[in-house]
C-alpha cells in the first residue's frame, strides 16, 4: 500500500489541475515533476510525469514508524530543491472520491486522470512510504528516477 501525505505545508495544494502523465497509475507519495504531453488530443495539456534522477535535492529522514502489519512510514523534510517538485498525495483521505476517478485497491491515481498535488518547498515535512532502501533519521536523501525517495 503506498502512502502519502504532506504534515507541515506552506504552499497550496493544486487539486484537479495536473493530471497523471505517466506510463502506469502511480501510487500517493511519489515525487513528480510538471511535464507538457506533446502528442495525440491532449497535446499542450499541463500533467506530472516521472523525475529524472537527482542527487542535489535533499529530503532529510525525521522519523521512521511502523504503521501496521509491517508498513513503514518515512517522515522527510525537505532541505534541498533543484527544481520545482511535487508530491502526490492521499486523494481517499480527503473525501474526493466521490468526484476524482480513484482506484481504492490499489491506493493509485489512473493514467490521464487529474491528480492532487503539492509543489514541495524548503521546509515542508511529508511522510511517505514511497522510498527506495530504507532510509535512516538524519540522512539526507535524493529523488529516484521512479518517483521514490531514496
């Protein structure tokens, strides 16, 4: 079950503007980045699409909590930004179900479909269990190419 959800935010949450842009539904708690489809009816259409790699961003492990039934939530906060990320978050959390395509199984949001999204800033906090390895408190960490953080 991928989680995702941001705890101390700054900025606004830009629900329904972005949509999902990449291959697969993609689960709450990657990082993403802004990206413009430049083919087919939705051409020019603003939509979130995977990172490339990136060691100069920094996201610093707080805190590491064993939810249930051996998931594992990371607490992170953002130090570094290299460019302008966002962080995909809990839609089933916020009631929006109810008018946002969702798929509660799977705790993912469908290809194409408008997702909600925070622009992370310096200083937010977010807790994840989107990562790669297992991060430890105190170490500052990159975004993956798959959206995770690690």
């Amino acid at each position: 079950m991928a989680n995702g959800y941001m705890t101390k935010l700054q900025g606004y949450v830009y629900e329904g503007r972005l949509a999902n842009g990449a291959a697969n539904p993609v689960p709450n708690g990657l990082i993403m980045v802004q990206g413009t489809v430049k083919t087919g009816a939705n051409a020019n259409v603003d939509k979130l699409v995977l990172p490339a790699a990136d060691a100069d961003t920094k996201f610093v492990c707080t805190e590491v909590t064993d939810i249930f039934g051996g998931v594992v939530a990371y607490r992170f906060v953002v130090q570094e930004l290299s460019k302008r990320y966002y962080f995909v978050e809990n839609s089933f959390q916020y009631g929006v179900e109810e008018y946002m395509p969702y798929d509660k199984r799977e705790y993912t949001q469908p290809v194409g479909e408008l997702m909600r999204a925070h622009p992370l800033l310096v200083g937010e906090e977010f807790v994840t269990t989107c990562v790669t390895g297992t991060p430890t408190v105190g170490t500052a960490y990159g975004v993956k190419a798959d959206g995770t953080i690690g």
